[in-house]
C-alpha cells in the first residue's frame, strides 16, 4: 500500500519536474520580441521583399537556408558562419557548397535590425522570419514565427555533410533522417512541397534526366537541352524544380509528382508507388491541405533543439561568433 503510493507520487514529481523542465526549454514564442524589438517583423519584411524583387528565386533560397540551418544541430543560425583559419564552418560541406545562397540578405536585414534594435535579435530568428516571408510574398501561407532562438558559438560541417538529406537519397533514407529529427513522413512530404520554388543545379539533376525510367520523356528530353550528359559541363545550368510555376508558391510540385515531372531523384521518391504516394496525391488536388500541413511541419521543424535561455549568444555580426 505504501510502497504503492509512494510510487504514484514519485511518478507524479517525475512528472512535473518534466513539465517544468519542458516550460524551461521551450522558451520559444510567437510575441518574444513584443517589447524589446517591436519593429522587428515590418524591418525584415521589407528587406526581404526589396531582395526577392531584385530576384525571385532569392525566395527559395532564403527558405532553404533555414531548412539547411536547422537539419544541423537544430535552428541556431550556425549554416551563417564563414570558415576562418581556425573554425571550419557549414558553408562548404557538400549541401552547401556552391549551392546555399542568401547569404548577403540575412546580412542586410541583420544590420537592418541592428539599426533599430542593437544586440537584441539573433541571427537564428532572423532566418525563421525570412523564410516565412518568403513563403508569403511568393503566394503561400502565412503563420506566426515562434521567436526567441539563439545563436550557436559552433558549427559542424560533418553534420551537415551525414544530416542534410542529399537529392540522390530514396524514400526510406529520406523517411528516417527526418524521423531523427521528430519529423513525421506527412511533414517530410509536405515540407519537400518547399521545391514548388527555386531552382536546382544539372548536377543534381543529371543521374535522373539520363538514367531513370519513371520520368516524364518529353519533360526528360527538355532538362536534357540544357543540362549535359558529361559530368563536368554545365554543372551550374540550372532549372526549376517546379516546371509549372517557379516562383509561385502552390501546389503544382505535387501536380508534378503524379505526373512523373519530378526533377530531382529525392522528389520523384515521394511518388513512386511507395507510402507516401497517397499524400503526394491529395496535395495534388487539394491546396488548403498543403498550405495547412506546410504550416504545421516548418513550425515543427523551426521547434528543433533551439538555444534559449543563456545558452548560445546573440551575434553582432552573423558571420562570426563574438
């Protein structure tokens, strides 16, 4: 009997030590910056507008920075740190290298912000709010930004190397690296609906157009014109990985899928008669679902192994530690 309640409060102490240890880790929220930083959401705002003005595709970019930033050791801006010589950064492990970009617009709404709140606002944060800006201004949903990240001190280029999903990876490579992440198969398909924007590079592309079977040959014949078979020439042609509307923020990547237009092997994968073609194919025709899953899965994955509280810093500058 005692022995038995006993138990029962243990388990109960045990479990509010968890939920307050659960509230003293999630520290992140939508108002964070309320009151210490109330320009903040209208002063990146802009500045991403004035970028994807000059260029549409910096949308895209800007979005996968911050999936590139938090498949690594969570979302706490270490892609944005330049290599010195004694710090190897994530800019040159293979994901990354000639290939993430964006890199001067998060510097120019980081002094932006600096300019009307200095010290506050981290870089990590800063990334979460651009890509959901860019979403929006390219035509896609809109969601509240959970904020209050900090910025790590360290980077790891083979983490990014083993943790950022290559474009070569199958269904079942793709499943569990985001699984590890607490990542469901549902969010995996619909954060991969991110390709309905942006472009990739022949060389990423140039195993799929030439060697496989389950394309599209006349979408296959057109990739092929600008994208050679030799490797070596014209590795840095690019294409859009949504053949439909590249710089519109819809379904039409999935609409794609279902018809075996998919440009990247990775893509095709989640349509392939495998266990997310049912997903793949009610994005196809429902929109509102998409742009609903879409929401919840960044949100997610913006909730990956954040640095709050005193843990981390806020940089002055989001190419270097302090």
């Amino acid at each position: 009997q005692n022995m038995a309640s006993f138990c029962s409060r243990l388990t109960m102490s045990l479990v509010l030590f968890l939920l307050v240890l659960g509230c003293v880790n999630a520290q992140l929220s939508t108002d964070f910056y309320y009151s210490s930083c109330p320009k903040l959401l209208s002063t990146v705002r802009s500045t991403v507008q004035s970028a994807i003005s000059k260029e549409t595709r910096m949308g895209a970019s800007l979005l996968r920075l911050f999936f590139h930033d938090c498949f690594v050791n969570g979302c706490d801006g270490s892609i944005l740190l330049d290599d010195t010589s004694s710090f190897t950064g994530e800019k040159n492990a293979n994901p990354n290298r000639n290939s993430a970009r964006g890199y001067e617009v998060i510097d120019s709404i980081k002094s932006a912000v600096e300019k009307v709140c200095p010290g506050v606002v981290s870089c990590a944060d800063i990334l979460a709010i651009a890509a959901r800006d860019s979403v929006q201004i390219l035509g896609g949903p809109s969601w509240n930004v959970k904020l209050g990240r900090r910025d790590s001190r360290t980077a790891s280029q083979s983490a990014a190397n083993n943790g950022i999903p290559a474009p070569t990876s199958n269904l079942n490579q793709l499943i569990s690296r985001f699984s590890a992440l607490g990542l469901s198969t549902k969010d995996l398909v619909a954060l991969s609906g991110g390709h309905t924007i942006g472009q990739a590079r022949c060389t990423n592309f140039r195993g799929r157009i030439y060697n496989e079977s389950n394309i599209d040959s006349s979408f296959a014949r057109t990739r092929q014109s600008s994208c050679p078979r030799t490797s070596g020439s014209g590795d840095n042609n690019l294409a859009p990985l949504d053949v439909q509307t590249p710089t519109t923020f819809d379904n039409y990547y999935f609409r794609n899928l279902v018809q075996k237009k998919g440009l990247l092997h990775s893509d095709q994968q989640l349509f392939n008669g495998g266990s997310t073609d049912s997903i793949v194919r009610g994005y196809s025709t429902n929109p509102s679902s998409f742009s609903s899953d879409f929401v919840s899965a960044i949100i997610k994955m913006g909730d990956i192994s954040p640095l709050t509280g005193s843990k981390g810093e806020i940089r002055n500058n989001c190419r270097r530690i302090n």
